[in-house]
C-alpha cells in the first residue's frame, strides 16, 4: 500500500466517523416536524402570523422549533416543551417587533394622495377657482404684502415698510 492510498483510507474513515457523530447529535433550530418530535419530550405550539420575521429571532435566540402551515397566512409554531422559557423571551421579542412593524408602517401613495385631494377639496376657495386667502393675511397681492400676526413686531414691519414707502416716493 501506497502513502496516498493510505491517506486516501484515513481521509475516509475519518469522513465516516465525522458522519457518525453528526448523526449522534440532536439538530438544533428551525427544522421538519419529524426531527423536531424524535427528539423526544413534550411538544408545545404557538400561532404565529409570519414565520420568516420569527425565524430571525429565533436564530438569535438559539431554540429548536418547527413551523407547520394550517391555513393561508395561519402558521403554528412547534416547540420543545423544556426550552419554554427561551421561546417565551424569544416570542415576546417578535411580539415587539411586529408591533413596532405596524406602527411604523406608512400609508401607501394612494391613500396619501387621496387624503390631500379630501384637504384640497375642504380648502375655500376664490372664484377663479384658485385657493383663497387665510384670513390673517393682508395685502393686495403686491411683493409687499405680509401675514399679520398682530403685536409689537408687526406694528413695526409696518411702520418700516410705510417709511420705505415714502422714501421710494421722494426719490422720484
């Protein structure tokens, strides 16, 4: 016998014994239902409404667990009944999760724009068929108009623009 036929021997005894003792070990995280049962032990199951979101929890949390379909968008979540403290911590922070999702979610463009066409529409409006005027607003339309908030400050933009005014009526 050769040394690569004896390094070929080793290398596969070596991948049989390697073999033999991943078959020895109880698989860990998502798995079939099957495997999740021969473990032996209680099962427990929980709904779940997306599975792909938990799924990424649960990695982080390290628990062993199957998802089953029962219906459209219905998904029962299968766990060991020893690790229920890990799925309680871990359900309760996909529970966070969902909510912060729903809270977060936008409304989509056409309900966005179909509010500001009910705005546009609640809006007085001119003749002409333009916006009207908010009612604190003074003026006629000019570059010189400005909002009236009333107070000290607004008495004075008043009398600097009647100054400005008279001075642009001197010079000519």
């Amino acid at each position: 016998m050769t040394a690569r036929g004896l390094a070929y021997l080793l290398a596969a005894v070596g991948r049989k014994i390697a073999k033999e003792h991943r078959k020895a070990q109880a698989p860990h995280g998502k798995q079939s239902v099957k495997k999740l049962m021969g473990h032996g032990g209680d099962t427990n199951s929980i709904e779940v409404d997306a599975p792909k979101r938990f799924d990424r929890v649960a990695r982080k949390w390290g628990v062993d667990y199957a998802i089953r379909r029962v219906e459209k968008d219905r998904y029962l979540l299968l766990f060991k009944a020893k690790q229920a403290d890990a799925i309680t911590g871990c359900f309760a922070e996909y529970s966070r999760r969902e909510l912060k999702r729903a809270k977060a979610r936008r409304a989509p463009i056409r309900e966005q724009l179909k509010c500001a066409e009910e705005q546009a529409q609640k809006q007085p409006q001119r003749e002409d068929g333009a916006p009207a005027k908010s009612k604190d607003f003074v003026g006629r339309g000019t570059a010189t108009e400005r909002a009236d908030f009333g107070g000290v400050a607004a008495e004075g933009a008043e009398r600097s623009l009647w100054r400005r005014k008279e001075a642009a009526r001197g010079d000519r």
